[in-house]
C-alpha cells in the first residue's frame, strides 16, 4: 500500500501556470521554429533529443502512455534523423505518425528560445548537460517553461541554481533536474520514508542502492565530463552555498560519512558522494514534513567486504584517470554516443534502493525497486515527469526544484502506476519507546 498524503502539498488547477493558447496545433512534417509570442504554447510537451539512445526510449514510452490528446513534439538538431524516430512511434500507435518535429540546436540559443516559446513543459536528454544543457534552460527560465532533464552532473546543478534560480522563480519556470535513476528513486523514495514516520521529531534516513546493469555510449561522456572537473565543481558548489537562503528554524544535513554496517538490512554501505544526497537535502529544506533536525546518507549497498574493497579502488582508478586527456579520451572511445545496452541486456538489468528511516520511537525499512535503472526507468521516470508537469494538479512552486518538492506525490502515483515498487518492508518500534 501506498500513502501519498504529505503535508503543505496543495493541488492546482491543470492548465494554471501556462495556459495553452488558441494558436494552431496544425500537424507538418517538419517545422522549422519561428518566432513566436512567448504566451503561443500550441505544444504541451517537446521531447528534445529524440534520436539519442535515452531520448529514443523515451520517446517510445511517451508513444506508449501519452494520454489521448496530450499535445507533444519531438525536437533535435537532425531532421532525417527525427523523421526515423517518428516513423518508429507511428508503429506504436498510428496518430504519432502526425507527430511534429522541430528544429533546435543546443548551441543556437536563438533555436533554443523559440523551442522554449511553444510548450509548456520541455524534457531534454540532450547532455552532457555541463556541455549542452545551460542554454536551454536559460531559455526555458526566461519564457515560463517548465523544464525536466537527466542530468546527473552537480556542477551543472549548481550553476543554473546561481545563474538562472532566480530568472525561473520571476516567470515561474521549474527546473527540475536528474528526472532519471539520478536521482528520483531517491528523492521519492526518502520522501516516501519520511512519510512513513511521524511528525515533528528527528528523522534519519539512510539510503542503500543495488543494482545491476550497463550504461550508455552518453552516460560514460557526462560521468567522465563530471569527474574531470574537480575544482570547478567544488566552486560553484561553495558559491551555491554561499548563495542559498538558510533553512529557517530547521535543521538539514546530508553528510557524506564513512563505511557503515548495516545491521537492519545485512549489508556494508560506501558512502557515494553523487548529486543524490544532495537533491534530498534540497527537498529537505524545502518541506517541513522532513522535521526540525533531518539527516541522510547515501551509500552503495556491498554484501561483502572484498567486494567493497574493489568498488572503491575502482571508482578511485576512474576518478583518476578522468583527469587525465588522453586517458579520458581513450576511455571514452569505448562507448559511442548513441548507443547503449540491448533490449535483451536491459531485459536482465533491475535495481533496488531500500531505505532505513529512523524516528526516536520506531525503525522503517523501505524499498523503490525497479527494472533496467539506467534506461528503461530513466525513460519511464522523464515522460512521467513530464507528463506529470503537464498535466497534473501540483504543489505551487517555480524556480530550480526537486522532483520531492515540484512533483511528489504525484509523481510518485504515476511511477507506482507504471510497475515501479514503493513498499514498506518492516516497521518496527525501538526499545525505550513507549
Ligand atoms: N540520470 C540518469 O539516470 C541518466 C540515464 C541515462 C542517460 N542520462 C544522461 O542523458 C544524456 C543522454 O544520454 P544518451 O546515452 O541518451 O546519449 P546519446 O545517445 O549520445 O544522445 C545524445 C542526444 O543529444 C543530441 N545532441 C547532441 N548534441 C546536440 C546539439 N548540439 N543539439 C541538439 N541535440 C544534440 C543527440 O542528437 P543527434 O542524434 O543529432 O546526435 C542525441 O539525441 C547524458 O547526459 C546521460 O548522462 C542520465
């Protein structure tokens, strides 16, 4: 069972942050984008970077599961390529075959506005995101749209909280970011612990993630852009410290932390330092459910030892020959942008985060499960944000946000409805309490 209530989440009306005007819906075959008035939004949703591996399983799953009448486009820089995308989607369901397609390219930030200027929510796969995702959200924070991605890279994070936060709060844009396995399992799944426990009390969570599959040709160019850039990253997030409100009469901390032994679940936990912790710390501090004093941990779930050992020299080689050009080169060579794990590869790929929540009376433990984490719950994870942006009664939010904060409980429903688990494992009360 799943309970969805959440306190300081109240619904709005569909429709109310951009209506969509009375401009033409009229289907071609290849739109070129011209100026329009930003308040023309004959689009609900532009999928942009349809023909990438990720983008092309997104695109399927919204062909799949679009509501009758939901108005969406595809967008990219290639209109041949766009074109095969569309004939493919015109297999699942014929009407598709009408779908628009749009040109934007993310270095022609001219392209990028006007795509922004048609819809009301734009999901983007187009990354590396520290390399082509800044202008497009800069276009979509100017022109009131909402904007959904799949970056995991908190060095981008960061720099459009300090450069473009504030732009999307005045025209009330969200930016929601790593709408994929980074990092909504996550911030959903804390969310779903935390309802869980009580109120008003101290709450701990800690987080433990399993899973098993392969990445892509553009997963392996972000994660080696990411770590490449160690001093850049630990400045834009010094300056976001700098820049962020404290949390008024709260206290929130996502600390990285040391190995722990997990007695409740019997497994090591490695604390991983990715963008996770981060976002749960933000959803945190933006909702008073999390409590007055409200801490989490992230770690990689290692039932044995060796295996940790491993895990960790192995990280620690890739960090460090990321810095290195030709070494990053050579690595990234062995994954061509565009491809990615077989169907039959996904097919046996599945992840688990099981979460610990601790209240000073009682224990629960919880688990988000799914399959392929990488690509098909990424997949389904963006169209539903997407969808979920577009259609469904929201909490009233704008600027950069979490999927906890803009979407929670709806989201949450959505993925549910879709196959992916949320359940509660145990509760159980702690000695000493009443
Ligand atoms: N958070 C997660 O869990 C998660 C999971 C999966 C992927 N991702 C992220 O998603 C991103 C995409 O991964 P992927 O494997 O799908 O990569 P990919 O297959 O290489 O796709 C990249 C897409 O970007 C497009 N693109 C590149 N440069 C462009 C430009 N200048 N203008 C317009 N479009 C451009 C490509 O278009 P063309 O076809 O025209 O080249 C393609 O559609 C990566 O950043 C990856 O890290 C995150």
């Amino acid at each position: 069972m799943i309970r969805t209530r959440f306190s300081g989440h109240k619904g709005k009306g569909v429709h109310a942050r951009n209506p969509p005007s009375a401009a033409s819906t009229e289907r071609r075959p290849w739109t070129t984008l011209g100026a329009m008035a930003d308040e023309s939004r004959p689009h609900d949703l532009i999928l942009f970077g349809a023909t990438g591996f990720t983008g092309g399983l997104t695109a399927e799953y919204l062909a799949r599961h679009a509501p009758p009448g939901c108005r969406w486009a595809l967008a990219g820089r290639d209109p041949g390529r766009l074109a095969d995308v569309r004939d493919r989607l015109a297999a699942v369901r014929r009407e598709w075959g009408d779908l628009p397609l749009l040109a934007a390219d993310a270095t022609d930030p001219a392209s990028l506005h006007r795509l922004a200027g048609q819809t009301r929510v734009v999901a983007t796969t187009v990354g590396p995101y520290l390399r082509y995702g800044e202008p497009l959200v800069a276009a979509c924070a100017a022109a009131g749209t909402d904007y959904a991605d799949l970056a995991g890279e908190p060095e981008f994070v960061d720099r459009v909280y300090l450069r473009h936060h504030e732009r999307a709060r005045a025209t009330g844009a969200r930016l929601v970011h790593a709408c994929g396995f980074d990092c909504t399992p996550f911030d959903l799944g804390v969310r779903f612990t935390v309802e869980q426990l009580p109120e008003d009390v101290p709450l701990r969570v800690d987080g433990f993630l399993r899973a098993a599959g392969r990445i892509s040709g553009g997963t392996l160019a972000s994660a080696l852009g990411a770590v490449s850039r160690p001093l850049p990253a630990a400045r834009a997030a010094r300056a976001r410290r700098g820049a962020e409100p404290p949390v008024p009469g709260r206290r929130v901390r996502a600390p990285l932390g040391a190995p722990v032994r997990s007695g409740a679940l019997r497994t090591w936990g490695l604390p991983i330092p990715t963008l996770e912790s981060r976002v749960v710390a933000r959803s945190a501090a933006a909702l008073p459910r999390y409590g007055p004093d409200f801490r989490y941990r992230h770690y990689a779930a290692v039932r044995r030892l060796p295996v940790a050992a491993g895990t960790v020299l192995g990280a620690g080689a890739f960090a460090a020959a990321a810095q290195v050009p030709p070494l990053r080169r050579l690595m990234a060579s062995r994954l061509a942008p565009g491809t990615g794990p077989s169907e039959e590869r996904r097919a046996r790929s599945w992840f688990s985060a099981r979460f610990v929540g601790t209240a000073p009376d009682r224990r629960v433990l919880t688990e988000v499960s799914g399959g392929d984490p990488a690509y098909d719950e990424t997949a389904k994870i963006l169209a539903e944000a997407a969808l979920c942006l577009a259609h469904d009664p929201l909490p009233e939010t704008s600027g950069q946000v979490t999927t906890a904060q803009a979407m929670g409980g709806a989201l949450t429903e959505r993925l549910v409805a879709a196959g992916m688990g949320f359940r509660v494992r145990s509760t159980s009360a702690l000695p000493g309490s009443p």
